[in-house]
C-alpha cells in the first residue's frame, strides 16, 4: 500500500514533518494570543458594564474553537504519518537487510562452488564422463549468477525508466506462444499448454523487454518453485466484457493465503523450509507486478493454499486500447521508448 509516494511533493515526510511543526507552533501562538486578548476585553467589559462574560464575543469564541480545534488535527494527522512513514522505512530497511544478506549467499555458492571444480580440474586427472558431468554442474552455477544478477539490473532499469525498447501493438497469445518456443530448451523441464477461451485476437500495446522479462519471471517460478515430478503450467487465456486475463496455472508448491498480497513486493520472500535453496533474490514477483502497472494491467495470485498449486493471473483492461495515451502511464512508457 503506497501511502507515502516520494514522487508527491505534498506527501513527502519533510514536507508533513515541517507542517506539522508549523501548526503545532501556530496553534500554540494563537491560543496564548487569542486568550490573553478575549480575557483583557472581558475583564474591561465585565468591569464597566457588569455583564455576563459568556454573552461576550460568542462568534470569535466559536471560531477560536474551530481553528485551535482544525490545527490539532493538522498536527495529530501529521503525527500519523510521519509514525506510518516510520514504520514502512523500518519494514523496507528490514526487508532490505534480509535481501542484502540471501542475494550476498545467492552469489557466495555458485563462486564457491565453480572455484572447487576449477581447482578440482587443475589439480587431479578426470575421466571425460566426470568431465561433462562437473561442467554440467558449473553451467547451472553460472546460469544462477547470471538470473541473480539480472535481477539487479531489470530493476535498475524498471526503477529508472529506461526501458530501452520500442512499444508495439500485437496479439498476446502469439507473443507468449513466440516465447515459449524461442526459449525452448529453458523450460524443457515444464509441461507447458495453452489454452485459449477467447476467439478473437487479442491486441494490446506491448513493450516487449518488459513483457518478455515478465513471461520469464513467471514462468521460470513454475519450474524453480515445483516439487512435483512432471512440472506443468497451464497457460489460459480469457475475455470478458471489461477486460483479458492471462492466467499462469501450474502445479506447483502453492502460496498461503495470508502472503498473496504480499508477494509482489519488493524483496519479499515466501519464509520456506525445503530440502532445496530456492530463497532467491526475492525481486521476480516485483518485477512481474512493476511491469504490469507499467502497462496498466494488474498482477494478482490466487490459491488453495501450499502444495496445491498456483494461478498468476495479468488482468488486462480492454479500455486500455482506446485511452491509455491519455494516462500518466503512457507518458512514463513515452519518455523512454517510442510508438512503432
């Protein structure tokens, strides 16, 4: 939940820290103030006339009221979200010290590791077959320090903007079916099938860098994130009135219901006990659910609990065709890439 956005000037917790100060300085002022100049009328007039104080300056009493009352609630307001602001930067500096940490562990054992085997070569003779075998391992340390690392960098790149690709508008079901055949061998270990309920094309505006990073993400979890023997994932397409889906379902470890709104964000990871470290960078899912607002879609998960699998669902609004140059989404997607 975004409450406090840095891009907004009036949100900013120096801004709401100085206001609240201000008020609380103002409201201070104005009651000694404000006191000391009804108590001087009522002592005079009270003094010459001998009449009641209550019946004395009504209104201004009211409004002293009113103001004192409106300024308190400037400062208490103020101290809520400078007390909100305190505790997202404890979370986010929590988060950020258990990302530092696990991704510090993600690049520490395959360098680890590809050193022993190095250093196992140079030192004792090897049979060809222990040969191909103990590469094959070293490739899979590269492979992970390679995914671990561009992570970093699409989050770089998402964080600032610069998508570095043109936004082109194509149907989704024939961008996804080109990923998966292009990226065969990536996902030889994954059953993956398509199922499409809409008759119609479904054409949206696409940056495809972004897209196709999101189709990896999501994707490459249906296998990492799996326990079962034969990984299967179930690719659905669906139109309604409103809106598309694309739903990623597959037979994987599942999610429990209490994390589903936690997952996409940035640096969470899912708390697993497994025989197998799979604790990652804890960066995929943002990724997948930045790339998707960066559209205008919405990611969302949904499922029965652990073990029974997982639906990734891109919610795609149709209105989307017509209006999205008007938003200040598409302006973000034009200050980097161009119409094609």
């Amino acid at each position: 939940m975004q409450i406090l956005n840095p891009s907004r000037w009036y949100l900013h917790p120096v801004f709401i820290f100085a206001c609240s100060i201000f008020a609380l300085a103002t409201f201070l002022v104005l009651t000694v103030s404000w006191y000391m100049e009804i108590t001087s009328a009522l002592e005079v007039i009270i003094l010459k006339f001998r009449i009641d104080p209550k019946l004395i300056f009504p209104s201004k009493t009211g409004m002293t009221i009113l103001v004192l009352s409106a300024l308190l609630f400037v400062v208490l307001v103020g101290i809520l979200l400078a007390f909100i602001y305190y505790q997202k930067t404890v979370n986010l500096f929590r988060l950020q010290h258990n990302f530092i940490y696990n991704f510090t562990h993600e690049l520490k054992t395959p360098v680890t590791s590809l050193k022993i085997y190095l250093e196992t070569f140079i030192r004792h003779p090897m049979e060809p077959a222990d040969v191909k075998k103990y590469s094959k391992n070293m490739l899979e340390d590269i492979n992970r320090l390679t995914e671990n690392i561009n992570s970093i960098l699409n989050l770089a790149r998402i964080e600032s903007q610069n998508f570095g690709s043109d936004v082109t508008r194509d149907d989704i079901v024939t961008i996804i079916q080109a990923f998966c055949k292009k990226n065969a061998s990536l996902f030889r270990k994954l059953d993956i099938r398509f199922e499409n309920l809409s008759k119609d094309p479904l054409i949206f505006p696409v940056n495809m860098v972004l897209f196709e990073m999101l189709l990896m993400n999501l994707i490459s979890n249906a296998i990492k994130y799996n326990e079962s023997e034969h990984p299967k994932l179930k690719i659905r397409f669906r139109q309604f009135l409103q809106k598309v889906t694309v739903e990623f379902i597959d037979n994987g470890i599942g999610v429990d219901k209490h994390e589903a709104k936690k997952i996409f964000s940035k640096f969470y990871q899912v708390n697993q006990k497994r025989e197998k470290d799979l604790a990652g960078s804890g960066l995929g899912l943002y990724l997948v659910s930045s790339i998707a607002v960066i559209h205008g879609w919405k990611a969302s998960v949904s499922s029965d609990g652990k073990g029974t699998g997982a639906n990734f669902k891109i919610t795609i609004p149709k209105s989307n065709i017509a209006d999205l140059r008007e938003k200040s989404i598409w302006k973000r997607l034009k200050k980097s890439v161009s119409w094609s």
